[in-house]
C-alpha cells in the first residue's frame, strides 16, 4: 500500500512537472517566433539593424535591442527607437507574454495596431510615438493594467478614445497629441490617481472639459500637466476644476473655443509654472489673484477678449519668464513694476489700448531678447539711456504708437538685435548701427529722421546679415550737402540685402547702377521720391528680383528692353515718371507677371500683340499714356484679369466680343479714347464686374441691360452721342429709333436671304465631320505612337519595365487602384518613372485600360498627370509609364502627420484641379467626365503642382449628348446623387464630386469617415456647422498656424466650403460650370 502511494505521488509531480520544464524548452522559441514576425513585417531597414543582426543561428538575448529578464530569460523589453524602419506590426507581437517595456517610436511603421498588444499584461511601457500608425486605438488596451505610460503621439489615429482609461489605474503618462482623435476627452481622465501628465493636444477635440471629481485626493509632490491645446474645446473651463489640482505645473488650452472667465480655482495651484490660454473666446479682467501664482514663468493670455487693466500685482512673479498679452483689449498703463521682473524674456503687449509711457524700468531688464509693444496709443519719449542694459535683446516692436523724441543713441549697444521697428521718431540717425552686426530686419518707417549725407547707410555695411530695410516716408533731405538725398553708389555693399524700401523720402538723383550688387534682392522699391534719369541696365541683372516700384518719379527714357531678364518679376509698378516710347516686346516673357503699371507717362505705339502671353496678370493700368491701334484680341486670354484701364489714350476699333471670357474682371476703364461701334452684350456675363466706363469715346446702337449693367450710371455712358438704351441712362430709347435709310433696310434683307442657307450648309457638313471623326477614334485602338504626349517618348517591352521596377518589387509599390497598382521605377538614364500596371485578371481591366489611354491620348493640359508611353503584350500585360509626381498624393498630404498643407497651397491644389476639369468639360470637341474625383487621384509635382490621374472609368460625351447612362460605380462618398442611383455621368457630376473635395481639404474629413452615419453626411456637418461654428469643421492644423492671419485663414476656409455647398446642389442643372468654380477661386 506505501509503495501504491509513494509512486502516485511521484506521477503526479512528474505530472506538473513536465509543462514548466517544456516552459523553458519552448517559450523562448516563442519570443523568438513573435520577433522573426516582425522582422518579415518591416519592408524597409535602411541601417540593416534587423537584417544582420536578428538570425536565427544567434540567441535571441543578444539580438539588437532585445532585453532578457535574468530569471526566466525571456524577453522583457524591445527597444527600435528611431532606425528608419518601414513596415507594420504583426498580431504576434502579443506572444511577448513576458514583455514590460516596448519602445519603437521615431520610425515608419503604419496601419492598425494589433489587438494582440493586450495580452502584454506586463507592460508598463508602450510607446510608439511618431510613426504612421491609423485607425482606432484598440479598445482592448484599457486591459493593460499594469501600463504607467503610454505614448502613442505624432500618428495618424482618428475616431474616439473608445478604451477604458479608468482601468488603467497605474498610467502616469498619457501622450496622445498629433493624432485626429475627436469626441470628446473621456471624463475618466482625472479619475486615474497616479496620472501626472496628459497630452492631448493638436487633436480634434471638441465638447466641454470634463470636471475634476471632487473626492478625488492626490498625491504629495506629484507633478502635474495638462496640455489640450490645438483642439475645438468649447464652454468655460469649469470652476472647480483645480480646486484638487494643488501641484499643477503647466496648463495648456491654448487654440480652442473657450469661454467665460478664468476660474478663481486655477489661483489655488500655487505650482504652476506655465498657463497657456491664447487663441480662445475668453473675457473678463486678468484677476489680481495671478500675483499669488509665485512660480509663475510663462502667461500666455494673447488673442482673447479680455479686458481692464494689466495688474501691478504681476510684480510678485519675481521668476516669469515669458508674458505675451497681444491682441486683447487692455487698458491703462503699463505697470512699472514690470521693471523688477528680473528674469523676464518675453513681453509682447501688441494691439491692445495701452496708453501712457514706457516705463524706463523696463529698458533696465538685461534678460530680456523680445519687446514688442506695437499697435497701442503708447505716448511720450523713450528712456535716453535705452539700449545700455539690453544686451540679450534681439527683436523689438515699437511702430503705430505716438511716441516722439529723438532716436535712441545708445541703441547700438543692444548688439544682439536681429529685428529693430520702431516709427514717429525725430533726429539724426546714429552712424554706429553698424554695431548691430546680427540684424536681419531693420524697419525705421514713419519717422521724421534726417542724416548728414547718407554714413548710417555705410555704417550699415558693417550687418552682413541684414536682409529687409524699410526706410520709407522720412525727409531723407538736406541743403547742407549736394549729394544729401541721393542713393549713394555704396548700397551695393548691402549685398543680403532682400528687400530695400525708400519710399517716400524726397530722394533726387539717378538710380545708382551699383544697384546691381543687390544680388539676393527681391524687392526694390523706391516710388514716390523725386528720381531721375533713366533705369540702369545693370538693374536688369537682378535675377531674384519679384517686386519693383518706381511709381512717382522722374524717370525718363524707354522702358528697358532687359526687364525681360526678370524672370521671377510678379508686380512691376513704372506709372506717374516720364517714361516715353512703346512697350517692349520683350516683357511678355514675364510670364509669372500678376501686376503691370504703366499709367501716366507718355508711352505710345500700339499695345503688344501677343499681350495674351501675360497669363497670370490680375492688374494691368496703361492709363494716361499716348497708346494707339486696336486693342489686341489676345486680351481676351488674360482669364485671371481683375483690374483693366486703357482709359486717355488713342485707343480705336471696337470692344473685342471676346471680352466676355474675363470672367474675373472687376474694374473695366476704356474711357476717353477713339473706340467705334457697339458695346458687346455678351459683357453682361462679366457677373463680377463692379466699375464699368466707356464714356467720350464713339460708341453707337444699345447699351446692355443685364447682368452688372443695370448698376452702372450715366457717367459710365457719357459723350457717346450715338448710344441708346434705356431712360435712365438719359439716352435715347432704341425701340423709337428707325433704319437709317431704306438701302440699310433693304441691305439688312439681302444679308438675311443670303446668310441663312449658307449657315445651314456649313452646319450640316460640319456635324457630318465630326460623326465621322468620332467614329474613327472610337474604332482605333491606342497605340504607343499614339500615347507621345511628351517629346522624350520612347518604346518600352515588358522586361525593360520589369528591370524598371525591380522586378514588381513591392518595396517599389506607390499604391494599389481599382484594376491595377502603382510602381516607382528608374529607367537607365536616371529618369523616374511611375507605372500603373493593370490587374487582367479583373473584370473591367481591359476597358480601363482602353479608356486611360484614349483619355490622356487625347487631352493636354498642365494639370493632367502626363502619360510616356505604354506597354501592352496582347492579353497577359498591360501597363502606362507615367511622369512620376514625387509629392504623392493628396491624400497621402492630408492624412499625415509629418506633411501639412497650408491655406494657400490647399487653395492651390484646388485650383489646379478645377482647372484639370475646366479643361476636360470645357477645352475640347469631346467633353470628358472624369467620374471618380477623390483625394487619392490627385498628384503632387516636385513644386507641388497639383496633377489629375486615374481616369480608369472616365467616359467620353459626344457633342450633342449632355449625359449617358452607366453602370460604373465610382468612389462611395464622392459620387453625386444622380450617378448612385440612376447611373446618369454628366460633367455636373463631376462638379458634385469636387464639391465634396473642397469640403474633404478643408475640414481633413473623409467623406466615408464613421462619423457619417445614417442621415449625416460630410455635407449635412458642413452645412450645419458653416454658419455658427466654423471651428468645428475647419481642420485644426491649419488654425494652429494662424499667427497674424487669423481672421484671413478663416474667411477664406468659409469662402471654399460656401462653394463647396454650391457645387452639391442636389439638381444638377442648378450647379455651376467649372468655367464659373475656376474663376471663383481665383478670386478668393
């Protein structure tokens, strides 16, 4: 019997036994198994870290940044910081059953993170911080109960914090900002008692702050921070929100929507070090209360609406480092006991009603490097002695005040200054600025300074980083010296120089020709002075040069021929000198020239012929000269034209009919000059048009009545005796005017009788072309001869292009489409390509193909993505070699972290993409319908030229037909109406389809996004939120980089998305042409 339970005992040890003696056999080889996983993950390892050093044959504890526990020698911690690698995360991950601490922040990894990661139970370090990662963030995540910090910062997660947060009850750490998380903050935020830090900044965040529990008791000499900003945080901040919070350091909500007052709580956190609450709605006085906040360094309080005075108290905060108040409405005066803030750096006092004078205290901080106090009712003089004890100081403001005095002489002795602005200043301008060695900007505009001949100037030789100096509107002139008021030749030694402004200063003499020294200049401006002689040529040599004024001189002689050299010219301002002779022909190869004045000279000749070639000008003022002939039809092709003056000159012939395609025009004056027959009524469709003269000219027949005429008067009319139109206009009625004579009757018969079936002739043979036109293309197959869009066109086989893209590698895959994928290639010379190869397998690949190449076969446009050449091997291959966009994709711009878009490059982009589909709709026999219009299919040059693609299932109209029927589904989200349900494609899809992109690039919202469910809609958000709440929808990047244009990046958010809702009319006769869009954004 002993022996009987003796040997049970030892079966049942062997028994549990044997599974942790397997343990240590084979869990190893798990984690070995889970890394060997991730290596096949990662498609990109530029240092080779993983590919030489991760190996089977070697133990896994050795492995590049792999940690091994000592006790049961697993791994316990990972750590890929910042290698470059590329690839995504295998579900294996979470067999690292013994892992703690799993760091592989600073690489590329993207797609979704596994749910697997919350079978780490041991993890108490997770960071994946700037990477690529998307989707939700697992809910399964609020199981990591052991987790103390989680960084999942500088990503691309979306949706909302779906995850427990109060299961986490050891988070310390929560990094979550650069995301696109919306919803609102979990109100179990503040329930975790060990959390010390949340980052949850530059998110969507909308909704209130939640409340702090107020049973809630936190540790001692735990610090605490909370940064929200760059979110759409809206209500007050709630008013015993900080009554447990005695030991918060930084307080962030900076960039929301917020309202109401500060709360008197946040005074109880006597910890707090930085409170940041710029760039809300916020009102109320700044409480005197903040001088108890003793450890106080940074208030940001700038662009709010709060009000009173600053508080003396402010004195107390004997540490603040940084105080910028700019943009409230502050009054009274500046407190001098901002002198004893010792460690102050930062004062920026900017647009507010600050009256009274400086205090000469604050001169005296020696720490200071920023004064800026620009923009009040500041009075009285500066401290004499102002620049003595400022020798950290880099940067001050001072202009659009009404200070007075003399100009500080000891302000040279600031030798750090890199930015000097300061007006209304009398005196002589010291010689020793020179001292200034570090300056960039030096701004001494408005001031009533005068210098004995021209030193300052040449001490200012001695900044050889001197980049932007404005000098404008001072009396810059003596009769003491005879050179004083002039350029002198020396200013070619200011050589970094970027921009010179000497406006306004009575300036005499010629243009120095040492001006072309200046060769970093951009823009020169000298206008208003009293210069003469003619424009050097040596002025011809500066290649940078964008803007030039000359307006208001003396300048004589002909336009020099050599201006044409300006090839980065944008505005070119010669009107009111003396200039004579014609235009030269030359300047109409300024080709980026948006604005041209050469109003009051005496130029004369006729206008230059293929003026057209100017295609970008807006303004163009040839007023008060001597200008003859016709006016050119060339004209006409000046589409972005909004100011147009030919008014005092010797203008003859007739108002070209093609007027009517400057759709942008706003100020038309052709008054005073010889024009002949009839106003054109198709000028009725000029809907922007708001000044309009044509008087004392000899105009004859009716004067339009639509469109922007009914506003116009008399005077726009005026000394054309032979107009008629209607009474009010103080003109004869047309309807009571006879036929001249009979012959004119009996003339006008004849053209009748003769005409008609002339006409109808041409018409019917012309349409008998066409039908036979389009039949032939549409029986010919495209070929390779076909497809030679640019003049390098080659042949291609099949290996070439293999050997192109290495083989189909997927290392070289750009991106996948409906019926094929997207490869980068080298051909041998060097020159990058991208080929789209089609997938054959699937239904419809072969037409796509077909369609693509008669698409781009037949278009040509600068905004369409350009096609080499093709490939196809009868049933088995098929590919377009096309010109590789090394910006990606739009979408790809959108939807990333580390790339970002501002208003005007979105603007841009959207432009040259109406302009893409002008030309498709509008710039051909056969319109085009491209059909699926999304982000995806808009390509990104090297300069960031926005270029149409995928025209895979585009269909052609004939002439006579407005719409067609199929049953190719476009895009879900994109695709308008009429098209999802009745299959009807019509180029007014298309417009419903680029309506919803200007929505989608500037709210940064799919259209597909899970917050559109149901009866909502990308639209129906837009439509609610445009009038009351147009934070909410604009994408929070591109308010977070605001600065001063604020109020400009929001006007124009409202603009596009108020034509956005104007594209997605639900009928599509009621939505505009892409003529109308094209124009209307420009205009914005």
């Amino acid at each position: 019997m002993g022996n009987t339970f003796l040997n049970l005992a030892l079966l049942i040890i062997f028994h549990f036994s044997m599974p942790t003696f397997s343990m240590k056999l084979t869990t190893i080889l798990t984690d070995q198994s889970a890394l060997l996983a991730l290596k096949d993950h990662v498609i990109h390892d530029p240092k080779n870290v993983l590919t030489t050093n991760w190996s089977a044959s070697a133990p896994v504890c050795n492995w590049f940044g792999v940690s091994c526990g000592s006790k049961h020698r697993r791994v316990i911690a990972l750590n890929l910081t910042g290698l470059g690698l590329v690839g995504t995360l295998p579900p294996y991950i979470g067999n690292l059953s013994f892992l703690s601490f799993l760091r592989i922040r600073n690489n590329s990894f993207r797609g979704k993170l596994p749910v697997q990661l919350s079978n780490l139970h041991r993890l108490k370090i997770l960071n994946f911080g700037n990477n690529f990662f998307s989707g939700e963030i697992p809910s399964r995540l609020g199981s990591l109960t052991e987790l103390r910090r989680l960084f999942l910062y500088q990503n691309n997660f979306e949706g909302v914090v779906r995850f427990s947060l109060g299961n986490l009850s050891k988070l310390e750490i929560l990094s979550l900002f650069e995301n696109r998380i919306a919803g609102s903050i979990p109100s179990s935020i503040f329930n975790i008692s060990s959390l010390q830090n949340i980052y949850l900044n530059n998110n969507i965040l909308s909704g209130f702050i939640p409340s702090v529990p107020r049973d809630l008791l936190l540790r001692e000499g735990i610090d605490f921070n909370f940064n929200f900003n760059f979110n759409n945080l809206s209500g007050h901040i709630p008013e015993d929100m900080f009554d447990h919070l005695p030991n918060l350091k930084e307080l962030a909500l900076s960039v929301n929507l917020l309202s109401g007052r500060i709360p008197a709580s946040l005074f109880k956190c006597k910890e707090l070090q930085k409170l940041s609450l710029s760039y809300n709605q916020m009102e109320g006085s700044l409480p005197i209360e903040i001088g108890n906040l003793s450890m106080l360094q940074y208030i940001y309080i700038g662009r709010n609406h709060f009000e009173g005075k600053i508080p003396k108290q402010i004195v107390n905060l004997t540490i603040l480092k940084g105080f910028d108040c700019s943009k409230n409405n502050f009054t009274g005066k500046i407190p001098h006991e901002i002198g004893n803030l010792k460690n102050l750096q930062l004062l920026t006092i900017t647009s507010n009603n600050i009256t009274g004078s400086i205090p000469p205290q604050v001169f005296n901080i020696s720490t200071l490097t920023m004064i800026s106090l620009e923009g009040n009712q500041l009075s009285g003089h500066l401290s004499s002695n102002m620049g003595l004890f400022l020798p950290k100081m880099e940067e001050l403001y001072l202009g659009v005040n009404h200070l007075v005095g003399s100009f500080p002489m000891y302000i040279s002795n600031a030798s750090q200054f890199t930015l000097l602005d300061i007006n209304y200043f009398s005196g002589s301008i010291p010689d020793n600025l020179g001292n200034l060695r570090n300056l960039k900007i030096l701004n001494l505009e408005n001031n009533n300074l005068t210098s004995s001949g021209m030193s300052f100037l040449f001490s200012l030789t001695n900044c050889r980083v001197l980049e932007n100096f404005i000098f404008n509107r001072n009396p810059f002139i003596s009769a003491e010296l005879p050179r004083v008021g002039s350029i002198p030749s020396e200013i070619e030694n200011l050589s970094h120089l970027i921009d010179i402004e000497l406006g306004g200063n009575k300036l005499i003499g010629p243009i120095p020709t040492t001006i072309g020294g200046l060769q970093e200049l951009q823009s020169l401006s000298f206008e208003q002075n009293k210069l003469e002689g003619s424009i050097p040529s040596e002025l011809c040599h500066l290649n940078k040069l964008a803007f030039l004024f000359f307006t208001n001189n003396k300048l004589s002689g002909p336009i020099p021929a050599c201006l044409s050299d300006l090839t980065s010219l944008r505005q070119l301002f010669l009107d009111s000198n003396v200039f004579s002779s014609s235009i030269p022909s030359t300047l109409t190869r300024l080709n980026y020239l948006l604005i041209l004045y050469f109003s009051s000279n005496s130029l004369s000749g006729p206008l230059p012929i293929d003026i057209g070639k100017w295609k970008v000008l807006t303004s163009l003022d040839l007023s008060n000269n001597q200008f003859s002939g016709d006016i050119p039809t060339g004209v006409a092709d000046l589409k972005d034209l909004t100011h147009f003056s030919l008014s005092n000159n010797r203008i003859m012939g007739s108002i070209p009919e093609s007027f009517d395609e400057l759709l942008s025009l706003e100020f038309l004056d052709m008054s005073r000059n010889n024009l002949s027959g009839e106003i054109p009524k198709s000028l009725e469709k000029l809907r922007y048009l708001k000044y309009f003269n044509v008087s004392f000219n000899r105009l004859e027949e009716e004067i339009p009545e639509g469109g922007s005429f009914g506003n116009y008067s008399i005077e726009s009319f005026k000394g054309n005796e032979a107009l008629c139109g209607a009474a009010r206009l103080h003109v004869p009625n047309c309807k009571t005017r006879p036929l001249r004579n009979s012959k004119a009757k009996t003339k006008l018969k004849l053209i009748i009788y003769i005409a008609l079936p002339i006409a109808s002739t041409i018409l019917v043979v012309a349409l008998i072309i066409i039908i036979l036109r389009n039949k032939r293309r549409k029986d010919k197959l495209p070929t390779q001869e076909d497809m030679k869009p640019l003049g390098t066109w080659r042949r291609f086989s099949y290996h070439e292009l293999r050997q192109a893209i290495d083989g189909f590698n997927d290392s070289r895959l750009l991106g996948n489409g409906s019926y094929g994928s997207v490869f980068q290639g080298a051909l041998p010379d060097g020159t990058i390509i991208a080929v789209k190869v089609f997938k054959l397998e699937l239904e419809g690949a072969f037409k796509s193909f077909d369609v693509e190449c008669d698409v781009l076969r037949n278009t040509r446009h600068r905004n369409l993505v350009k096609v080499i050449s093709s490939c196809s091997n009868d049933l088995n291959f098929k590919a377009l070699v096309l010109e590789f966009m090394p910006n990606g994709s739009l979408d790809k711009w959108l939807y990333s972290t580390n790339q970002y878009l501002d208003i005007l490059q979105r603007l841009n982009i959207m432009i040259d993409v109406a302009s893409a589909l002008e030309y498709l709709h509008h710039g051909n026999a056969t319109p085009v319908v491209h059909c699926d219009l999304k982000p995806n299919n808009v390509l990104l040059d090297e300069d960031m030229v926005a270029h149409l693609s995928g025209f895979g299932i585009a269909k052609f109209l004939c002439e006579e037909v407005s719409m067609i029927q199929t049953m190719t589904m476009a895009t879900f989200g994109y695709m308008a109406p009429e098209y999802g349900v009745e299959g009807i494609v019509s180029t007014k899809g298309d417009v419903y389809s680029f309506g919803i992109l200007l929505m989608e690039i500037i709210t940064r919202k799919k259209p597909t996004d899970e917050m559109f469910a149901g009866e909502r809609s990308l639209k129906s958000w837009v439509i609610e939120s445009i009038s009351s709440s147009l934070n909410q929808v604009v994408d929070p990047k591109l308010l977070s980089t605001i600065g001063r244009e604020h109020l400009k990046v929001k006007n124009c958010a409202l603009s596009i998305l108020q034509l956005s809702l104007e594209c997605c009319v639900e009928l599509p006769n009621e939505r505009l042409h892409m003529k109308e869009i094209v124009t209307m954004l420009k205009k914005i």
